[in-house]
C-alpha cells in the first residue's frame, strides 16, 4: 500500500508538471496550439522511449505497473532457458527439446496472464487520474460555451448523426476490413473520430452564424449529438470488454449530459488550469505507455488524418443537405466548427486507452489526429474567411 501511494504520487507528480512546464516554455515561445504539444513532449519524455529506455526498471515501477509478477515471469523463463541448456549439453534428442519446449510454453502462460492482470491492476492510478482531468477538459468546455439560440430537433440530429457516422463509421469499416480488427476494436477506434466539437471558438462562431442564423448555436447542439452517438458506442465495446466496470472508466461520458446542463460562466480558474495543465497532462497520461516508434502505425494514422477533418465536415454537409432550404456555400460555412473537435478526439481517445479497448498503434494514430485538428486550425480560419463566401 505504502509503495502504490508512493508511485502513484510520483506519477501524477510527474504528469502534471512536465507537461505543464513544456507547455507553459512553448506558450512563450509563441508556438500555436502550445497545451497540446506541451502534452506530446512530456508525454515522450516520461514514456518508453526515453524515461523507459534510460531507467526501465524504475520506469516500470513508476508507470507500467505489475514488476513483482513481471519478476516471476522473467524468472521463470531464465529457469527455462537454463533447462533447455542442460538437455542439449546431455544430448537430448530433438523430439525431446521441442517436446520440452511445449510445456515450458504451457507453463509460461498463467504467469504471463498474472503479469498482464498485474500491469492492469497497478495502472489504475493512471485511469483514475485520466478521469479526473478529462471530466474537468469536458465541464470546462461547457461553462465556456457562449453560443445561444433555439435549434430545430430535426436538424441536430440529421447533422450530428451524420458528422459521427461518416468519420467514425468509415474508420471503423476500414479498420475490420482491411486489417482485420476484431468488430468490438474497429467500433472503439472509430468511436474516437465520431466525437463532435469540445468548444467553438470566435472565429467558428461567426462562420457558423453567417452560414446561418443561431447557427453556432446550432452546430454546437449538433456536436453533443455526435458525442452522444461516440458516447454510445464506446459503452457498447467496453461493456463487452469490461461488463459493469465500464460504467466506472468512461463515467465522463455517462456525466456528460449534466454537464452540458451548466450555464456558461467565466470561471478564469478552470480555464487557466485546463489549458496549462489538464490537456496537456491527459496527452501526456496517453503517450506515457505508448512507445512512438514501435507503436506507429502508418496506414490508420493516415486514415485517421483524412478522415478526422474532411470526414466530419463532410458528415455535416450531408446532414444539412438532405434537409434542405441550404445552398451549398452556406451548407460549407455552417458545418466547418464540426471539424474541431481535436479535444474531444483526446478524451475519448484517452478514455478508451485507460479501459483497454483501444490498442497502442490505433490510439497513437487516434493522437496523432488529434495534434493535426489543432495544428490545421488556423488554416480552416483563413479558408472559412477568404475562400467560403455567402450571399
């Protein structure tokens, strides 16, 4: 008990400061969208590829969890290796090696199971701290929501179904088809791309009212449809993965719809601490446990890129134009705040990870995505201004 209170002091220690400290350097540096690459290099520094490579044992203890069952494995398998040494050097015939060695595979496989059980159990700090802070990113988000106005039911619903199923649906169909992702898997990773905007900035604000009257208010509506819909389908797979468990690792998304129930308010505090601490500690919390290199996946990672921007934006245009009584260039001006949704991409990303439904390579590619939505967004602003003109 004494150690876990200790690690998990570390950790959080850890997670917060670094990254807050890249972020707070960059921000002064005058470097765009400085909380999320705050959160990406402290992330690298405190995961596998250099924390865990320059101290493994000590990063193991810190972050990936279960080092007394990982040394009864390791010991184990010495124990193995050695058996296998002294039956070649007695010139066991090979029938007999390999016969020897099927055992040892069998013997290896509840301790395995048990290493994997404990990296779970010790990584539960990580999960709940993830919890804590995404919570606080979604509450953020609706306290500092300005957008107001009536929205016809009807077109939330067209629009933001249509903005998660078209990028979330995609993504998933690929992923089953052509890497042969087991379904529940598929339908997680592509949970991530169906999530709707976190926040609306000015500048969408505006776009979005010039495509339409109250529409800021409206694509605002449309995205916690999306999220809805995101919210849905990531219960689904980690029920089927978890059972009731999943009620306690994605409790954000069951916390949801009272959050959005706050009124807007300018809580300074909130605000400040999300941004230099809360966001870039969740992509940290993710990237800690991910190594970059070995993890990277290049064609999700692309996918995910084409379809986390242009996906969204084209799931909003349907949505609008089936409805119509929209021209084309308002129906582009109205559904272009959908497309920033990098935050929300984030927080179910990290949620997903924590519960163990969402492997390495796709949540990396799902982060990935994440960093490009944020980088992208003052070429969305210059577009949305310069090229979409309406009447």
């Amino acid at each position: 008990m004494k150690d876990l209170v200790i690690n998990s002091t570390i950790q959080h220690t850890l997670l917060l400061f670094i990254p807050l400290i890249f972020a707070y350097v960059l921000k002064i540096a005058k470097v765009r969208r400085w909380s999320i690459l705050g959160g990406v290099l402290g992330g690298i520094i405190l995961g596998p590829a250099v924390f865990g490579s320059a101290a493994p044992e000590y990063w193991d203890g810190i972050f990936q969890g279960g080092v007394h069952e990982q040394a009864l494995y390791r010991q184990l398998e010495r124990q193995q290796e050695a058996d296998v040494a002294a039956a070649v050097k007695l010139g066991a015939s090979d029938s007999f090696i390999l016969q020897l060695k099927a055992q040892q595979h069998e013997q290896l496989v509840e301790p395995k199971a048990n290493w994997k059980a404990g990296q779970w159990r010790d990584q539960r700090t990580l999960r709940d701290y993830a919890i804590a802070l995404i919570f606080l990113i979604l509450l953020s988000g609706s306290m500092r929501q300005q957008a107001k106005g009536l929205s016809p039911p009807l077109t939330m619903l067209s629009v933001g179904v249509w903005a998660a199923i078209i990028p979330g649906g995609l993504l998933a169909a690929l992923s089953y088809w052509l890497w042969g992702t087991p379904a529940t898997t598929a339908l997680a990773f592509g949970a991530t791309l169906a999530v709707g905007p976190w926040t609306l900035q000015k500048w969408e604000q505006k776009v979005a009212d010039e495509g339409s009257s109250q529409g800021a208010a409206l694509m605002l509506k449309c995205g916690r449809v999306a999220w809805v819909v995101a919210s849905g389908v990531a219960l689904y797979v980690t029920w089927n993965h978890l059972g009731a468990m999943s009620l306690v690792w994605l409790l954000p998304l069951i916390l949801l719809p009272i959050i959005w129930i706050f009124r807007a308010r300018n809580w300074k505090w909130l605000t400040i601490f999300v941004e230099y601490a809360a966001i870039p500690s969740v992509m940290a919390t993710a990237l800690v446990l991910i190594h970059p290199f070995e993890e990277f996946s290049l064609w999700p990672t692309l996918i995910v890129i084409l379809l986390c921007a242009d996906g969204r934006w084209l799931g909003g245009i349907i949505g609008l134009s089936l409805l119509g009584g929209y021209t084309s260039e308002r129906v582009m001006k109205l559904s272009i705040p959908l497309v920033d949704s990098g935050i929300s991409q984030l927080c179910l990303t990290g949620l997903l990870f924590g519960a163990g439904v969402l492997p390495a390579p796709f949540a990396l590619a799902a982060l990935i995505g994440t960093v490009f939505l944020e980088c992208t967004a003052p070429i969305r602003m210059k577009f949305a201004k310069n090229k979409l003109t309406v009447d």
